[in-house]
C-alpha cells in the first residue's frame, strides 16, 4: 500500500467513524423562498442557536403541522438526536430524518447516512447511506461529498475510483471544508488521479489549516521549511510547527524537537529539543537520531526535559485511560 493510499484509507476510516457517532453540530436550514409561516421555521432554528430548546421543539412542531416543511423536520431530527429540550431517541431523530429527506432536504439526507453508518436509530447499512451521501453531495453538500469520495477511495460501496474521489474532493473543497481540502492536497502531492502539482498540494494544505485542520497545518510546515510548492521559509514553518505541536500533532512535535536542535528556524534550544523528543516519542514516534542528541547531553538539561513534558505525559496517559 503506498503512502499515499495508506493515509486516505485511515482517512475515510476514522471520518466515517467519527462522523457517524457525532451529532452535535446543528444542521444548517437550507435556503427556501419565503413562504406563509416561514417566520415560524426561522423562529425555531433561531431559537436552537441560542439553545432555546423547548421553543424551538415547539415552533419546528408548529411550522412541520401547519406546512410538512422538512427544515423544521431536520431540526426536530437535531432535537432528538441530540437531546436537546426532549429526551434523546434516535429513532424519532432517524424518522424525522427519512421525512426531511424524503422531501429534500440535504441535511437530513446526510444525517440520516451518517446514523445508517452508526447504527443509530436502526441497523447499520452502508448501502443506503451511500445512497444518501450521493443525494446530499449533487444538492452541493460540502460534508456529504468528502465522506463520499472516502467511500469512493475505500472501494468497499463502490468500485475503488480514486478520479470519481478525486471530483468529489475538488467539490467539497471549493466549497470550504478544510478536510476537503487537506485530503486534495494529498492527491496532488502524490499525482494520484490528478497530475502531480507541488504548487497546488500546498495551496490547499494552507487552505485546510487556515480551515483549522492540524494535519494540514503540519504538513504545510513541512512543505515551508522544505520550499516543496512554496517559497522556503524555515521560520514561517517553526512558528506554525510549534502551533501545531501545541496542539497535539505528533508529527509536529517530532519536527519541532529536530528544529530546536538544530536551530533552524527558531534559535538552538537543547532542552526544549529534549522535552518535544519526550513528549513525541511518548506519542508513537521514534527517532533514533534525537535519541542520540538527548543522551548526549548534561543531567541537568535532560531533567530539566523530562520536568518539562511532565504535564504532557499526565495529559497522553490520561487520554488513553
């Protein structure tokens, strides 16, 4: 398995994952020409944002009575999958769902994929959320189209079409969603379905971790303090490796040790080289050359090291406890 498809595969795996046990974000009311009573469905999802619950249970209530309107039944979906003024229960959440989708909505269209992938509110079927995803992604739903083309890449649903992936990363990226974007980048670093473009797999890393995602801020870094695609800038790359090391990426936390004991990028620090060594390594990575940097240097910049990625270590054997 190359590199490349190594990273997608984890990709789709932990997105599908993630994805399909997590419900909390409200869906996005998708945009309707106003209609009698459409003060009612903007006074319910109003009420939501400000976790008006109860008011917003009602109001939705009101406006699905009075019109059928399926942005009122996805709230109520919201409110039930998340037990949010009603008490949690995915199968009322799954069949408000199937009755938005039913009627077009988007939101509901991947809700309800994403619990068909889950098994809430009912078995888990594959076959019909990728059915879902592709209603949601032609109505240009950015999330709907990334978990499709990592089925696409997956090859499990569908026939494995890195091209067709390709297409539906593009869409979902262009329409912001930095995940998107950061798996984008990967194809044009690779030349996988796309022509191999340096340039452009780091314009869209910058995109995604302008977008927040952490592995793309890395991996920007990375193509900073190598002039891969971009200008070479080795302090540009430390301050957005240290942000990112901050933020738990191993990866980063690594590459920052290896610039502190080089100093390249921000000034030599050999304690602060020692104390990212430990706290990386404490994450999975192993490098023998910072091993041998460490055991080169005094007892007391080493302790002063290890006193240092105390909190850190508390924190990563806490997390896996």
């Amino acid at each position: 398995m190359t590199a490349a498809r190594a990273l997608l595969t984890a990709l789709a795996l932990a997105a599908l994952s993630a994805s399909a046990h997590a419900q909390s974000r409200p869906a996005q009311k998708q945009q309707t020409p106003t209609a009698k009573g459409q003060d009612s469905v903007d006074l319910a999802f109003g009420a939501y944002q400000r976790g008006f619950y109860l008011t917003a249970f009602y109001e939705a209530t009101k406006r699905v009575d009075e019109h059928a309107d399926p942005n009122a039944m996805t709230l109520l979906g919201e409110l039930y999958a998340n037990g949010f003024g009603v008490k949690q229960d995915d199968a009322k959440a799954a069949e408000w769902y199937r009755l938005a989708a039913e009627r077009g909505n988007r939101e509901a269209m991947f809700a309800l994929a994403m619990f068909r992938l889950g098994g809430r509110g009912g078995e888990k079927n594959r076959d019909e959320a990728a059915k879902l995803l592709t209603a949601a992604a032609k109505l240009g739903h950015a999330a709907a189209a990334y978990d499709l083309a990592l089925l696409h890449i997956e090859g499990v649903q569908f026939p494995q079409d890195f091209a067709r992936a390709a297409e539906l990363l593009r869409q979902a990226a262009d329409a912001g969603s930095p995940e998107a974007q950061y798996a984008l980048a990967t194809f044009y670093k690779e030349g996988r379905a796309v022509a191999k473009d340096e340039a452009q797999a780091a314009r869209l890393m910058q995109q995604a971790a302008r977008g927040g995602n952490v592995a793309a801020q890395t991996e920007y870094a990375i193509a900073l303090f190598n002039g891969a695609g971009v200008p070479k800038d080795e302090a540009a790359s430390a301050r957005l490796m240290l942000d990112s090391a901050r933020r738990g990426s191993v990866v980063a936390q690594n590459r920052l040790a290896r610039i502190y004991a080089a100093g390249r990028g921000l000034p030599a620090d050999a304690m602060e080289a020692c104390k990212w060594h430990i706290i990386a390594k404490a994450g999975g990575a192993t490098d023998l050359y910072l091993d041998d940097f460490m055991r080169q240097q005094p007892p007391n910049v080493r302790e002063a090291a290890e006193k240092a990625a105390k909190p850190w270590l508390e924190r990563i054997a806490e997390s896996r406890s």
